[in-house]
C-alpha cells in the first residue's frame, strides 16, 4: 500500500482550455443527470406513497403525488406489533452483530498480521479459504447443526454464524501489516503484553477499516432474509424483511398501505450507519478492492 | 557453561542477554496469538468445515426429514442430470448472472469514468445517489419493485403509456420476467461497481492521462486505451466477486417472480427441495453443485487474468 498517493486524476480536474472542455462537462453532467434520475425514481414513489393514505396507495392507476397528504400510515405501522416488534429485533441483532465482528476482526486481523505462533499462515490461508463456498451450499447443512445443537428458534442461530468474518480479518490484516514495526517495538520496550499493545495502539489505528466493517455488517445483518426465515419461528422474533414479507398477503390482499411506509422506516437505519460512517467508507472500499 | 534450548537452538544461559537473545526471545510463539487462533478453529470447524461435511454426505442419502436418512450414493447427482427442472434451474440462473453482470459492467464502468471527470462535491453527490440503491435493505426493494412492475395501473406501465409505449406484462410474461429482475439487480448493484472502479480509476496517475491530452486524445480514447486496460485486474476481481453474488441472490427470485419456473434459479430450487418438498439429500446435491460451479468458474478466470495480464 502506497503511503504517499499520487493526486488523483478526478481531483486534478484535468481541464483543456477552451469552449469544447466546457461542452464536454455539461455533455457528461446531462448523462448523469439522466441515469440519475433513473436510479431515485424509484425512491420517488416510496417516499411520496408513505405519505397518502391507506386508500390512495392501493387506488390504481397509481399517481405520484398524495391526493392527500397524511401521516396516518406511520401511525399505522407503529401501531401494528407485527411490524414493530420486529423492527426493534432487527436492530438489536444488527448492533450485536456489529461488535461481534469488529470484536473478532480486528483481533484476528493483528494475530495474524503481527504476532508469531505455529501454524500462522496456513490457518490463515485456510480462513480466507472459506470464503470459497457460498453461502447456499451451507444453508441446509448449517440448519441441520443447529437443530442439534438446539440453537433453532434463537438470535444465537443468527448471531454465531454471522460473528466471524474472514472478510473482515482479511481486511484488518491487511491494514496491520502495514503499521510500522517501530510503533510496536517501542510499545514492547516499554513492557506492553500483546493485548495491551492491542487495544492502545492498533485498535485507535485501524479506524477507517473498522467503519467501512461497521457498514458492511450492519447492512448484511439488517439485510438478511434467507437464514433468518429458515432459522426462526416464532413471530415475536421475526426480523423486519421476514415480518415486512409476511405483510405481503393477508387474507388475500396486498397490504401495499402497510408496507410503503414501513419499507421507508426501514431504510431509516442503514442511512444512518452509512453516514456517520462514510467519511471513512470510500478509503475502505479502496483497500478491499484493490490490494491482492 | 548451562546450555538451555530454545527456538532458535543452544543458548549458553550465563552469558549476559545482548541483542540476538532479543531477537531469539521474540519467536517464541504469543500467548494471544495461539489462544485467539485455536478458538478460530474451532469456531471455524463447528460454523464451516462441520457443515462443509454433512454437505457432502447429505447429498449421497436420500432424506425427509421424517424417516432416517438413507444413503444412495451418487444417485442424487445422477438424478440432477436427469432433471429438466435442474437444466432449467441451471440455464436460468447462467442467463440471469451473464446478463446481469455485463449491464452492471458496462454501467459501471461508464458512469465511473464519467464521475471520474467531475471535481469534489458535485462527484460526491451523484456518487451518493447512484449508491443509495446499495444501502436499501434487499427486501424493500424487492417490494418496491414488486409494486413498480405490477401491470394493470402500476408506476412503470403509467410511465410508458404517456411516452406512448404499450404497457408490459412485465413480471407477468414468462420471456420478460427474469429481465424485469436484471434490471432491478443492476439498479440494486451499480453503485457499488462505481464506488470500486471509480477508486480504481483515481490510482491511475495522473501524469498519463494528461500526456495522452496533450497528443490529443478526446475522452472516449482516454477510456479505451488508458483507463480500461488498466482496471482489467479490478474488473476481473469484479466479475468474480458477481458471479459468486448472483448465484446466491434469493429473495429477489422469490417476490418477483415470473410464471411457472421461468424464474427459479438453482439457489431458489435448493431452498425449495429443502425446506419445501422435504427432498434434503437432492436439495444438498444442487446446492453442492452450485459450489462446484463457482469453484471452477473463478479458478478458469483468475487463470485466465494471470495468463494475459502484464504490468
């Protein structure tokens, strides 16, 4: 990893003198304008359909703008246990889940990037190895151990699984590896065990990586529909893409009125975990991508 | 003299410590090191090599749930290539992922490069707006979309009836459907594509695309000689990553899908046999294919990528 970055060809500008540099930006600022639109168009209709009432949503043909604008589908949401309740439980598993993996990232990270012992690198290997198998492939085998474990029907179905990620202990190596030696020699003259050495100097380093990690496993936790539904039963721990699912048809019917304003509340929290993390995000997307 | 062994060999333990004795003490393997590596182990033993197992042996036993599991060796895969509702599955799915990740490609890299042209605030804005599809929660965009395709009266056929196309039965009609879910997974993905090319774009130094302006060459040059050859490690990486993705895509399978089985990937009919028909030794065969599958497609790419590629 280059310490020292070259200026980057976006931020140099990379202007040509003249008329045609200007018709060319414009040129490029329509386009993207154009595919723009395209992209949020459909947020459009969410948003504006949270605001109608029950009636005006599911009147077709449909039409953009409220005929009447109201809160009262909001109301309704938080009035229904079905979608509250919910709610709450997939935050509280998305928050847990968080610090599990940023727990166990960022210490995998710098055993592996740092310290010595037998077997180093190939259980290393043989972690990233991992990655290899989808998901799928585990998913009827994956619900069988749990059975046996008797973990069905639990958050611990949900949250054993999802503590470790060899993506993120890839990720925290990586970072490590390139704090200089000289921090963590100076630390050892000075008597620092290694977790000491851990928790004052590399975690404060690594910072960047642990929220662009804090983004991703928040949003693949709060996501996640397959395991979840294949994992719980009972209504009072459903998590919200499985209760907003289940708002799909009752009796028959489409519940569009229900599930427009709850679908808009539910994009609520990784807006916010995305933004507060963000400063930090493109840096990390950067390293992931790239390195390797 | 006292000898005593270490790691490194013989030490003479009455000489005073100098310098090397340093170095010698520092390979004696950290205590944290081999507490947090064994404890990975086992967590990756019972989460994945555990289950990695009874994959394998779940796909040669015929099983439902109810009565023991029987073993009947290759059977299951012999069934696979019997089954037309397999090859269908199969060719489903190859379509849906080819598809899909050359529109997000080609989108992509487009939209990266021109992003790449704008300066500070105007790039971070379109950046964030093409990357909000990225952070929706799977399953609100799958309803929401579920909603734009509905045919009689919905958002997208109102759309084109007042620029004067026909309505489209969309998810309704067998050749459409799986189309209609491309478009919303390309929608879904091409955010984070650009997020990825437009970082490798900004690792190009600067220096060359300038030489290349002043010998003239306008922006579509700039893109195929320079900017293209130099991100195929990242596209390959992409293209990669896509095809491991697309293949595990489900929920979007599941609420937008087309008539009959014009929409049933192979992840979608493995969660099927499983959990719906009860036929677990099947459902872990397919599913095991599936590994199969991804395991020989990424091998020949990255082959390939190392075979052609120079610096």
């Amino acid at each position: 990893m280059t310490i020292v970055t070259p200026r980057p060809v976006s931020q140099s500008g990379l202007r040509r003198s003249g008329g045609s540099a200007r018709m060319t930006e414009i040129i490029i600022l329509c386009i993207l304008a154009g595919l723009c639109l395209l992209i949020v168009y459909p947020f459009f209709w969410l948003f504006f359909s949270s605001f109608k009432t029950a009636k005006d949503i599911v009147t077709l043909p449909v039409q953009l703008l409220p005929r009447e604008w109201t809160l009262d589908s909001f109301r309704r949401v938080f009035a229904s246990p079905d979608l509250l309740r919910p709610y709450i439980n997939s935050l509280t598993l998305s928050f847990s889940t968080v610090a599990l993996v940023l727990a166990t990232s960022s210490l995998g990270g710098y055993v592996f990037a740092r310290l010595q012992f037998p077997g180093r690198d190939l259980i290393f290997i043989l972690i990233l190895a991992t990655t290899m198998v989808p998901f799928i492939t585990l998913l009827i085998p994956l619900y069988l151990v749990m059975q046996r474990l008797g973990l069905l029907n639990s958050y611990l179905a949900i949250l054993i699984p999802a503590a470790v990620s060899s993506f993120g202990i890839f990720l925290c190596r990586q970072f490590i590896s390139v704090i200089p030696r000289d921090l963590y020699e100076a630390a050892k003259m000075d008597g620092c065990g290694d977790f000491a050495i851990y928790i004052r100097i590399i975690l404060p380093l690594i910072k960047p990586v642990l929220a662009a990690l804090a983004i991703f496993s928040f949003l693949a936790s709060f996501n996640a529909y397959l395991w979840p539904l294949v994992v719980l039963n009972d209504k009072d721990l459903f998590t919200l893409p499985i209760a907003l699912t289940k708002l799909l048809s009752t009796y028959g019917v489409t519940n569009y009125d229900l599930i427009m304003p709850a679908s808009l509340l539910a994009c609520v929290p990784p807006l916010v975990v995305f933004l507060l993390f963000q400063r930090h995000f493109v840096q990390g997307i950067a390293l992931s991508g790239i390195k390797g | 003299m006292a000898m005593i062994e270490t790691q490194a060999g013989a030490v003479d333990a009455t000489r005073t410590p100098t310098r090397s004795d340093k170095a010698t003490r520092r390979r004696v393997a950290s205590r944290l090191g081999l507490v947090v590596a064994l404890a990975l182990v086992v967590y990756y033993a019972i989460i994945f090599v555990l289950p990695f197992g009874v994959s394998i042996w779940l796909s040669l036993q015929n099983w439902d749930f109810i009565v023991d599991p029987k073993y009947v060796g290759l059977r299951n895969y012999q069934r696979m290539f019997s089954d037309s509702y397999f090859w269908q599955a199969l060719r489903v799915t190859v379509t849906f992922s080819a598809v899909e990740i050359a529109a997000a490609l080609l989108l992509g890299l487009v939209l990266a490069f021109l992003l790449s042209r704008l300066r500070g605030a105007r790039q971070r804005t379109f950046m964030a707006l093409f990357y909000l599809p990225v952070i929706t929660p799977s399953i609100v965009a799958v309803l929401l979309w579920r909603w734009l395709y509905i045919r009689d009266g919905g958002a997208f056929n109102n759309l084109l009836t007042a620029l004067g196309i026909p309505p489209q039965p969309f998810l309704l009609s067998s050749e459409q459907a799986l189309y209609c879910i491309v478009v919303m997974v390309v929608w879904t993905f091409v955010g984070g594509v650009i997020v990825l090319f437009l970082a490798g774009i900004n690792d190009i130094p600067e220096h060359l695309l300038e030489a290349s302006m002043l010998d003239g060459a306008g922006l579509f040059r700039q893109f195929w000689h320079i900017i293209l050859p130099l991100l195929r490690p990242i596209i390959v990486y992409q293209v990669v990553v896509s095809v491991i993705g697309t293949f595990q895509l489900f929920e979007q399978f599941m609420f937008l899908a087309g008539p009959g089985f014009s929409t049933r990937t192979l992840a979608l009919y493995t969660y099927q046999l499983g959990f719906q028909s009860m036929d677990l030794g099947y459902g872990a065969a397919v599913s095991f294919f599936i590994f199969l599958a991804l395991l020989v497609a990424t091998t020949v790419q990255l082959r390939r990528q190392r075979a052609t590629f120079e610096y």
